[in-house]
C-alpha cells in the first residue's frame, strides 16, 4: 500500500472515528436530558396535583380533574393517579388508567421512595407524598412526544449526516494526502532524472525549515559529495592514463626510430637500457596505482596487527638504502621512548612500510645531500615519526595539493623523478591507521614530514 492510500486511509479514519463518536455522544447527550427533564416535568405535575388534592380541602375531585386537565404545563397523555396506604385510588385524573398498578409495585415505590420506570412509549414515574398524617402513593405517567419527536429528529440528522460527513472527509483526506506529498513526488521525479552525466543538478529546497525542505537540502549535500567524489575519480584516471601513456608514447617513438635502420650493438644496449628505465618507471607506477586502489579498502578488509613501530621503520630504511644505495639516513635517538608500549600499535605492516619508504625516498631526493633525519618520539600521548630533509622546501600554497593523486610542484618537474601518487598514498595509508600527517616547510631550506598516531598501548 503506497504512502498516499495509508494517509488518507490513517487521516479518514481517525476523524471520521471522531465524528462518530461526537455525533453519538451528542445523541446520547440529548436523550438522556429528554428523559431527565421528562422526569422532572412528571414529577413537578405529580406534585402539583397531590398538593391540591392533600392539603386544600376545599378542593373537590371533580374540580381538581378539571384544573389537572386544563393547567397550561399538562403533560400529553397525562395520567396521575394517587394510591391511599391501603392501595385504593383515592384519586386519578382519568377514570380508565393506562393498567394495574398491582400492590407489589406500589410497596416497591414505598421502599425506593421514587421509581421511574417505562411502560411502552409511556414514562412513569412514582413517589411516595406524606401530608397531613397520610401516606400517598402518586404515579404519574405521560407521553413525552416533543422531546421524543426532538430525539427522532436528530438520529435521522446524524443517521443521514454521518455516512455524508464520512464521504467528505475521506474526499479530503486524498486531498490532504497529495498536498503532503507533493513535493516529495516533485523530489522523485527530480531525483528519477538525475544520473551520472548531470550530477550538477539540485533539487529544489523550497522553504528550506520543514522536514521535506531539510530531506531536499540533505539530499543535495549528498549530490555535491558525490559530484565531487565523481570528478576526483575522473580526474585520477585522466591523470593515470597520462601517466602511462606518456611513457608508452615516448617508449614506442624511442623504438620506432631505433628500429628505422640496422645500429651497432652498444645502441642496442643503449635503448635497451633506456627501455628498462622506462619499463622500471612503468612497473613503479602501476604498483602505486595498485597500492592506492588497496589503500582506499575498509580497514577491516585489511589485516592489522600489533606491530612495534620502530622495528616496522627500521626494516622499510633497510629496504630503501638496499635499493637507493646513495641515499642517507640519519637516527635521532635523543627523545626516542624507553617504554615499549609507546612503540606498539594496531596496524599493517606492509602499508606503513610503503608510507616509511615514500616519506624517506622523497626527503632524499629532492635534497641535494639525499640525506633524511629521522625520530621517534611520544608527545602528549602520541607517537610522532618525523622526516625531515634539508631540500628545496614546498610553497606553502602548495602544501595541501601535493597529497592529491598525480600532483608534483611544478620546480620539481622534469628535474627529479616521479608520478605523484607517493604522498596521496600516504597520506590514505596515514587515515586508515587513525592517525594524521602535518607538513612543515621553509622554502629554501627544507621540509619535516610529521607522522602523528595515537599509540596503541599493550601490556
Ligand atoms: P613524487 O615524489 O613522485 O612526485 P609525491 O606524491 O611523493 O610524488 O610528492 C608530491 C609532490 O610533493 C612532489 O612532486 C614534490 O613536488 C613535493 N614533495 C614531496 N616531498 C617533498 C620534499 N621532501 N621536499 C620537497 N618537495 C616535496
């Protein structure tokens, strides 16, 4: 059942329960106030007769029927009647009442003092008179056709009105239920239109407070994060696609020329070597690519361990001086933690590893010593691993960029060797051990890269 149907529905049926209700309380209301008021009238007329029949003497029977029947509040089809304690009628204003009232009924209404009870479409009611030392029983009885009339009047109104009153009600519920709901439909059909080639639309906001406005301003954040993330992905295979093809461009060129005429064996050598070069570049550069895709994977999918840290940066050191021979690195041991547990952390192994080695190869090569300098040390509760080098430093405009995949400063391109993709790397490795990476740098003299974790203490 679709949100329209159940609002209508929910809306119909609690104020139509309502109108129920109000008109049946309305009936019962009046009928029980007819009845009442009924009683009272009865019970005034009873009263009236019995005072002019008990305690004015000169009143003779006859007469008193006389004034009964004519008095302006006479009741329809009014009977009273007056039982001595002997049970006789001492009086009655008709010669012919309604029906018996046997000697039970009458010692009932001496006990309960006042009975009302129905007889047919007739209401009675009886009470006990005392006045001058005797004891009356008086039962007076009428039909009360205006307020009954009254009654019937209104059940046919509420009978007629109610299944009317239920039809509208349900004809504005669908209406109430659409207006709700309109501008959800509208956020639907804009919602339906937009794909992957115009994620640059917005949905309306309209008053921007209510829920829908705030479901439409949250849906459009939504929109915007992904716009977003969508173009750094464009861009990144833009990006990766330059990268390798330049390369393969400058590689097949290389080999078609080469291969325009018959060389000697050394120019073999040569562009063989020069092919290497590339193909190492190449090779360099997809594995980063790879490294980053694997990178960008949930923590839980990769598996993280309880490492000493200073043992993880030791072996990556003894990596890279395997590879890079001419580099240098310099320990600073003075505010290197005593406590192990400082050391340990909740990480993986191979990737910080990879962040250790960019961080140091890249100190080392965009300094002219290719030398880096590089501590431990634990302040305010977390460990902090700096690489610092005495290079050309980054332009601080430039500091935020060059965590973004295949960015390099312009100063360093075509000098030193690169694709771009190390420090993004990085900084993704940085993320997925909850910790962070800060850049200072003074142009001219150098940069420290500063890894900061939150150590994971055991034992
Ligand atoms: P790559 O070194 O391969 O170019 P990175 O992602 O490691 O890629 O670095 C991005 C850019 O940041 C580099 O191109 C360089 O311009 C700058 N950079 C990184 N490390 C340093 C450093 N230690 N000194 C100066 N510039 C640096």
């Amino acid at each position: 059942m679709n949100i329209h149907t159940k609002l209508t529905l929910r809306f119909s049926l609690i104020t139509a329960s309502i109108l129920v209700l109000f008109s049946l309380a309305v009936y019962l209301f009046s009928a029980n106030f007819r009845r009442e008021e009924f009683y009272q009238r009865l019970e005034s007329r009873a009263l009236t007769t019995a005072t002019l029949l008990v305690t004015v003497d000169e009143v003779d029977k006859n007469l008193l029927r006389i004034i009964d029947d004519n008095s302006v509040p006479a009741l329809p089809d009014e009977q009273v009647l007056a039982y001595d304690s002997s049970n006789h009628l001492d009086y009655g204003n008709t010669d012919h009442p309604r029906r018996d009232y046997p000697p039970a009924l009458l010692d009932r209404i001496r006990v309960a003092k006042k009975l009302y009870f129905d007889n047919g479409d007739y209401e009675e009611l009886g009470m006990v008179y005392t006045a001058r030392g005797q004891s009356y029983v008086l039962i007076a009885s009428a039909f009360d056709r205006y307020g009954k009339s009254k009654l019937y009047n209104l059940r046919t109104v509420i009978l007629v009105g109610l299944p009317m009153g239920i039809a509208i009600i349900v004809l504005a519920g669908r209406i109430f239920a659409k207006q709700v709901l309109a501008p959800l439909a509208k956020i639907n059909d804009s919602v339906t239109n937009i794909t992957a080639g115009n994620l640059d639309q917005r949905l309306n906001e309209g008053n921007q407070t209510d829920e829908i406005a705030r479901l439409a301003m949250n849906f459009n954040l939504m929109l915007e994060r992904l716009e977003r993330a969508f173009e750094v992905q464009q861009s990144f295979v833009r990006d990766a696609s330059h990268e390798l093809r330049t390369p393969l461009a400058a590689m097949r060129s290389q080999l078609q020329v080469e291969l325009g005429k018959v060389r000697s064996l050394q120019e073999y050598q040569a562009v063989l070597n020069s092919q290497l070069d590339d193909v190492e570049s190449l090779s360099e550069l997809t594995n980063g690519l790879l490294l980053l895709a694997r990178s960008s994977m949930e923590r839980q999918r990769l598996d993280f361990q309880s490492l000493r840290v200073d043992e993880v940066l030791f072996n990556a050191q003894e990596e890279l001086a395997r590879l890079k021979p001419d580099y240098n690195f310099q320990f600073d041991y003075g505010n290197m933690p005593e406590n192990e547990a400082d050391l340990t952390l909740l990480g993986n192994e191979r990737l910080l590893s990879i962040a250790f080695i960019n961080l140091m190869d890249n100190a080392c090569k965009y300094s002219p010593d290719k030398t880096v300098h590089i501590s431990l040390s634990v302040n305010n509760g977390s460990l902090e691993i700096s690489f610092k080098d005495n290079g050309p430093g980054i332009p601080a405009d430039k500091i935020e960029r060059i965590f973004d995949p295949f960015y390099r400063v312009e100063h360093v391109k075509g000098k030193v060797k690169g694709h771009g993709i190390g420090l993004s790397l990085c900084k993704k490795i940085v993320e997925l051990h909850d910790s962070r990476i800060i850049v200072q740098s003074t142009l001219g003299k150098g940069c420290v890269f500063k890894l900061l974790f939150a150590a994971q203490h055991i034992g």
